[in-house]
C-alpha cells in the first residue's frame, strides 16, 4: 500500500465517480469502487468523464464487486447511492468499515444519518450535500454539466481533523469543498428548494421554468418553502428570512431545468420520495408543525410511485 | 307542433342523451337536440342506448346544428355541455331562448350558473345534479352503466311550477328526479367527494380503490373534505356531520371507479378543473377561508393540464 489516504467509493454513480474522481486527480489519494452493474466495462476501461471544467478519465486503484472483496484499510469511505428505502447503507459498507474509518455521506434529503449511526456508533460520521449537474450517460461514461461543490460537515454538527482532511483532499483535485459546523442548517437550506421543486415538478410533469411561469404554482411552490423554513426554525435552524426570495430569483433566472426526481420518474427509475418529502413530513408530525401543503405533495407523489 | 312540451338538449353527450331520451319515451315531450360532431349519423339513425334498465333507441324530433336553426318555442332548454371555460354556453343556446324559457343545467361543479344569470336575467334557471355512470362510445352510440338519478331546484333557491313539470316529465320516462328548494346544498355534497376525488384520481394515476388503500392519500381525502365541509358553511350551507365518513364508506365498498376527470385525463379530453376546483379556490379566497389541501392540488392539476 502507499502513503496515499486510502478512499473507498461505494455507490459508484454519477455524483461519486466526478467527485472521487477530481479527488484522485489531485494525486494524495489512492480510490478504490464499489461497482456492480458497470463492473465489466469499468474494470477494463475505467470511467471516463466529460465536464467543461475539462474532460478526465478516471481508473481507480481497485474495483471490487462488495465490501468483503476490498482489502485495504479504509480512511474514508464515501457514500453516494441514492437514499432509498431499498437500499440498506450499512450492509453494503459493514465489511470495509474499520474502527478508524469515516464515513462520508454525498446525498440528499433529511434525517438520511440516522441508520449509519445506529450501526456504526464508533465511527465519524461526515454528512455533505452535493451541488451538482452530473449524468451517467452508459457503463463508465459521465457527462457533467453544472456546478460541482460540495458543503459538509461532521454530524450532528462541528468540524474535525478527518474533515479537514478530506476538504484538502477535495480541494487538491479542483473541488470547491466547504466545511460548515452546522450541517444540518446546510441541510435544510438545500431542503427549502428541493422539497417543492422535485415533487411538483414529477406531479405536474414540469421544468422548473414551467413551474415559474405559472402564478398558482409558484404561489404552490413558495407555500411549500415557507412551511420548510417553519420546520427548520422549529428543528432550530433559523433560516436567512431572504432565503426563499433569493432561491426563487436564482430559479427564474436559471435555464428550464428538471429536477433530479424528475429525471428519475421520466426514466422509470425510484425516487428519493422519502428521504426529500417523507422524512420532512414526519419531522413535521414529530414537531407539531402543520404542513398541509407538503403533505398534499407527499401523499400523491408517493401514489403515483406505486401507481 | 303538438301539444307536448319543448325540450331543446343542448350539449348532446351521453348524459343529455341518456336523460332526455328516457323523458322522450313517457310520451309527454318532443325533445330536439342540437348536434355537432355526431349530426350525420344522429341524422340517420338516431341514437342508441344500451343500459341495464332497457336498451331504448331515441329518434330526436328535432336534430340542429346550431340554436338559431331550431325553429320551436322551446319551453325548457336543457344544457348538458360540460363546464369548460372554451365553451360559451350563452352563445350556444341564445337564439332559442324564449322570455317563457327555462333553462336547465345538468352539469357539475360549482358557481357555474353565473353566467347564465348575467346572460339571460328574466329567466327561470333550474340548476341540476346528476348521479350516473354514462359514456358515449361510437357517434350515436351511448353505453350506461351506472344509476342515473338528478336532483334539481330553481337557483338560487326554491322550487317553482316549471321544477315540478320537469320533475313529472323525467318521472314519466322512469327517471328518479329529486326536487330540493337548497339546490346549493345539494352541489356543496356532491362537491365533498368530487373535489378529492377527481383531482388526486388524475395527479396520482389512480382510481378510487388504489386511493382508498393508501393511508395517506386517504388522510389528503379527509382533510379537503374537511377544507370543502368548512367552506360550504362559511357559504351558509352547514353539511351533516356524518357525510364524510358515509361518503369514505361507500366509495371503500364501490368497485373500482375511475372518476370523470381522470377518464377525461387518460382520453386527453378538456377536464372541469375550474367548475370543481378553481372556483372552490376562488370561493374559499371571497370567504377566507383556508383551504391549503385543495389549493395545492389545484395549482398542480392546473398545470400538469397545461403541460
């Protein structure tokens, strides 16, 4: 093994392979995957990614099928699946997982820490958000398009040495990576904007500017924030009072654009319902916050699902 | 012309048709139809019903394009057209209005008959309701499933002579034909299951047993009948307590039913977004009252018709 910090990707989609893969360009790490339906294709070619930040191919220092197959010593293992109810974290990570191992979440939503925390109660837990436009186009392709930042920091809250780290780690391959010692409030900013516009975008089977354009949905759409943002105070996480106006002006001057859960509907593929909408709703019910127009979303979004 | 009494059936769909070809069999009335896309073969052939109180043939005594070519004085115009906001039902009936003319509206939703009384003020207006399953499946060819009921009352409220006629008339056909002095009352009931049902049958793909089955989209059910119960006593119609849970019970106990809008969705028809929910809206903005439920299914019904 070299003195590289060793980086274990796990949930090797879109999002994982552009940021680990920016990471390993830096040079300071060694990142091995976890992939199973690209498998075949990546072990022989490795992935490549095209991004106007300049295209890059990325061929990682082991790829494995499994946890139990990957025979380093993890420093980071960083997590990037899509939070579905069907996909079980700890499982898919337990075997690499050693005592001094952080593990690092890149994904949405809400609440999404809590399971990695009842099966690893020992290890740092680093929970970040992810702004990006990023798609896997076929077997080892990416195409990046936007963005390409990522905000986190240790859960519940504070910074650490591992943090730090992994910031410079990030930063080495040309990623704008920001620590914030409340990740939470992080959280919830993010929330502001995707707990309207993912659902009502699948439910209306509209982009963002459709959705703009139309003075009902809009008024929808900031109804929705304001009840977020009423949460998030109530959660303890007060808001930017210009948060909501700021998001919307940033969404109206924005090309048209289809939200993440969109794009999964309109593939026929699952939808983070639950940890973008259902956690939000029972958040609500747990703190006595009435939350009628995002309980009117959440209810029929999680029909049409199972439609 | 005869003795009979005049009907003119404006809006010749399969409740019309149904309707008034069971009046036309008691004998008492020459119905006349105006007739547009079906007038060829209506022409040649008449109608025929199939239904499982009797199939019946129908020979209008009268087929016409447009009111101006009706040459009779009719002494009730029935108007069976639904409620869209592309369809100018004034335009569509005022060059057979007589000063003696009643005009009677078998259609859904609600605050539908103001047009009309702007339109034609010296007018009686009988406003009705009909509960029935009716579809049109061929040019001239209607097929009923369903009951086949109306309730009706002079709007805005009472009965009068030409009711009671009316009422004689159905009856003689064999039509159970309710007479209510509260016709508003009646279209705020028939509201509490229409502006659920319809709207989240169609933004979550679902008929009503799927809705039924799914705990939370049955709690969004409640809660905007509880949003339109609210409302119709802010507009001085106090509903029986206990209609929701009858009205949960009997759709729990019905087959599998696709609500109108949603048939009307999956045949890309015009749906009465407005008639049913938009003017709910409205209302419920006049009498401020809060109805958070509806308005968001509102926004989204909106605009996924517009999409």
């Amino acid at each position: 093994m070299s003195d590289k910090t060793r980086i274990l990707l796990c949930g090797a989609g879109a999002v994982g392979v552009y940021f680990c893969g920016r990471m390993a360009q830096g040079g300071m790490v060694d990142v091995s995957v976890l992939c199973r339906s690209d498998y075949d294709v990546v072990k022989e070619k490795g992935y490549h990614v095209s991004s106007p930040a300049g295209d890059f191919d990325f061929h990682p220092a082991g790829i494995y099928r499994s946890a139990a197959e990957y025979p380093g010593d993890a420093d980071y293992i960083i997590v990037t699946s899509k939070v579905l109810p069907e996909v079980d974290v700890p499982a898919m990570i337990r075997a690499a997982v050693r005592p001094h191992t952080a593990i690092v979440l890149i994904q949405n939503g809400i609440e999404i820490e809590k399971t990695i925390v009842s099966a690893f109660p020992d290890n740092e837990l680093i929970s970040s958000i992810a702004y990006i436009g990023v798609t896997r186009t076929a077997p080892g392709m990416i195409v990046h398009t936007d963005s390409g930042k990522l905000k986190f920091g240790v859960f519940p809250n504070g910074i650490s040495a591992k943090a730090d780290k992994l910031a410079q780690l990030f930063s080495s391959g040309k990623i704008v990576a920001t620590i914030t010692p409340e990740i939470m409030r992080a959280r919830w900013e993010k929330l502001l904007w995707n707990v309207p516009f993912n659902p009502i975008s699948v439910l209306t089977q509209s982009d963002t500017a459709r959705i703009m354009a139309d003075p009902e949905c809009l008024q929808l759409v900031r109804s929705v924030m304001l009840e977020v943002a009423a949460l998030a105070d109530a959660d303890g996480w007060t808001l930017p009072e210009t948060l909501i106006d700021e998001l919307l002006e940033f969404t109206r001057n924005f090309p048209p654009y289809k939200p993440s859960m969109y794009v999964d509907f309109l593939n026929k593929r699952p939808m983070e319902i639950e940890a973008i909408v259902g956690n939000v709703v029972r958040i609500a019910e747990r703190l006595h916050v009435s939350v009628p127009h995002i309980f009117s979303i959440y209810a029929m979004l999680k029909r049409l699902a199972g439609a």
